[in-house]
C-alpha cells in the first residue's frame, strides 16, 4: 500500500537561505507516516489502549533538491519490509512538477509502553506488506 500526503510549503518552513530548512523534511516525512498508519486502519488511540507504539531505529534521509516558499509537496510513503518486531517504510518527497527532492528510509520498531521491550509487529500494519509480495 502507498500513501500520497500533500503539504504547501509556509513561510515558517523556510531558513535563512531562502529554501526549506533541513529539520521540516523530518516532519513532512512525520505527516506522511502519520497518514500511511490512518490509511492503514492503525489508530494511535487504540495503540495506546493496549500499551503499543512504535519507536525509530534508524531513519537515512538523501535531501536531491531544494524546495521554496509556494511549493506544493507530495510526500509518498510505502511499507517495504515487515520483520517479526520491525518494519520499515521507504518515503519520496516530490514536488509539482513531479521533481523527486527528498528520499528517506524507516525502520521501526513495535513497542510495548508498558514493558518498553519490543514486541511482534501488529497485522494491522503485517498484513499491508503481504498485500504487496
């Protein structure tokens, strides 16, 4: 399953160098992730009734190009590997003009809050990557 999240570039997006500043793109991903588990049937609200989360192991972010002030983003996220207690995600920022400027990978970790050890990845998110194999 692949999720596509649009943002419209702000004013508070953009640093000192007239473009958007590093550390947004980490929260344009975030919205993207975000929008894949809402996509996916996964519920923050009912993870957390059953003392689970999921947590970043690792994250590797290429910035290819810029984006500016007015720029409409489109931010792609696909699950591509389930693990017994990890997942990852591959993510694509593109802009209007359909420029890739962003790649990110993800893996994450399903974690209980309450134990804080990880646990099996829930088939909420389990069975979107065997839809796609």
């Amino acid at each position: 399953m692949q999720t596509v999240t649009k943002i419209m570039v702000s004013p508070e997006d953009i640093d000192q160098l007239g473009h958007v500043n590093y550390l947004k793109y980490i929260l344009f991903l975030e919205k993207g992730v975000g929008n894949w588990y809402k996509q996916a049937g996964v519920s923050f609200r009912e993870l957390r009734e059953k003392d689970l989360g999921t947590v970043v192991l690792k994250m590797d972010v290429s910035y290819i190009k810029e984006a500016r002030l007015g720029d409409t983003l489109f931010v792609k996220t696909t699950l591509t590997n389930v693990g017994t207690k990890s997942f990852s995600v591959k993510q694509e920022i593109y802009n209007q003009d359909d420029v890739l400027i962003t790649e990110a990978s993800k893996t994450f970790v399903m974690f209980n809050t309450a134990t804080r050890k990880g646990v099996p990845v829930i088939d909420e998110i389990a069975r979107h990557f065997k839809c796609t194999q």
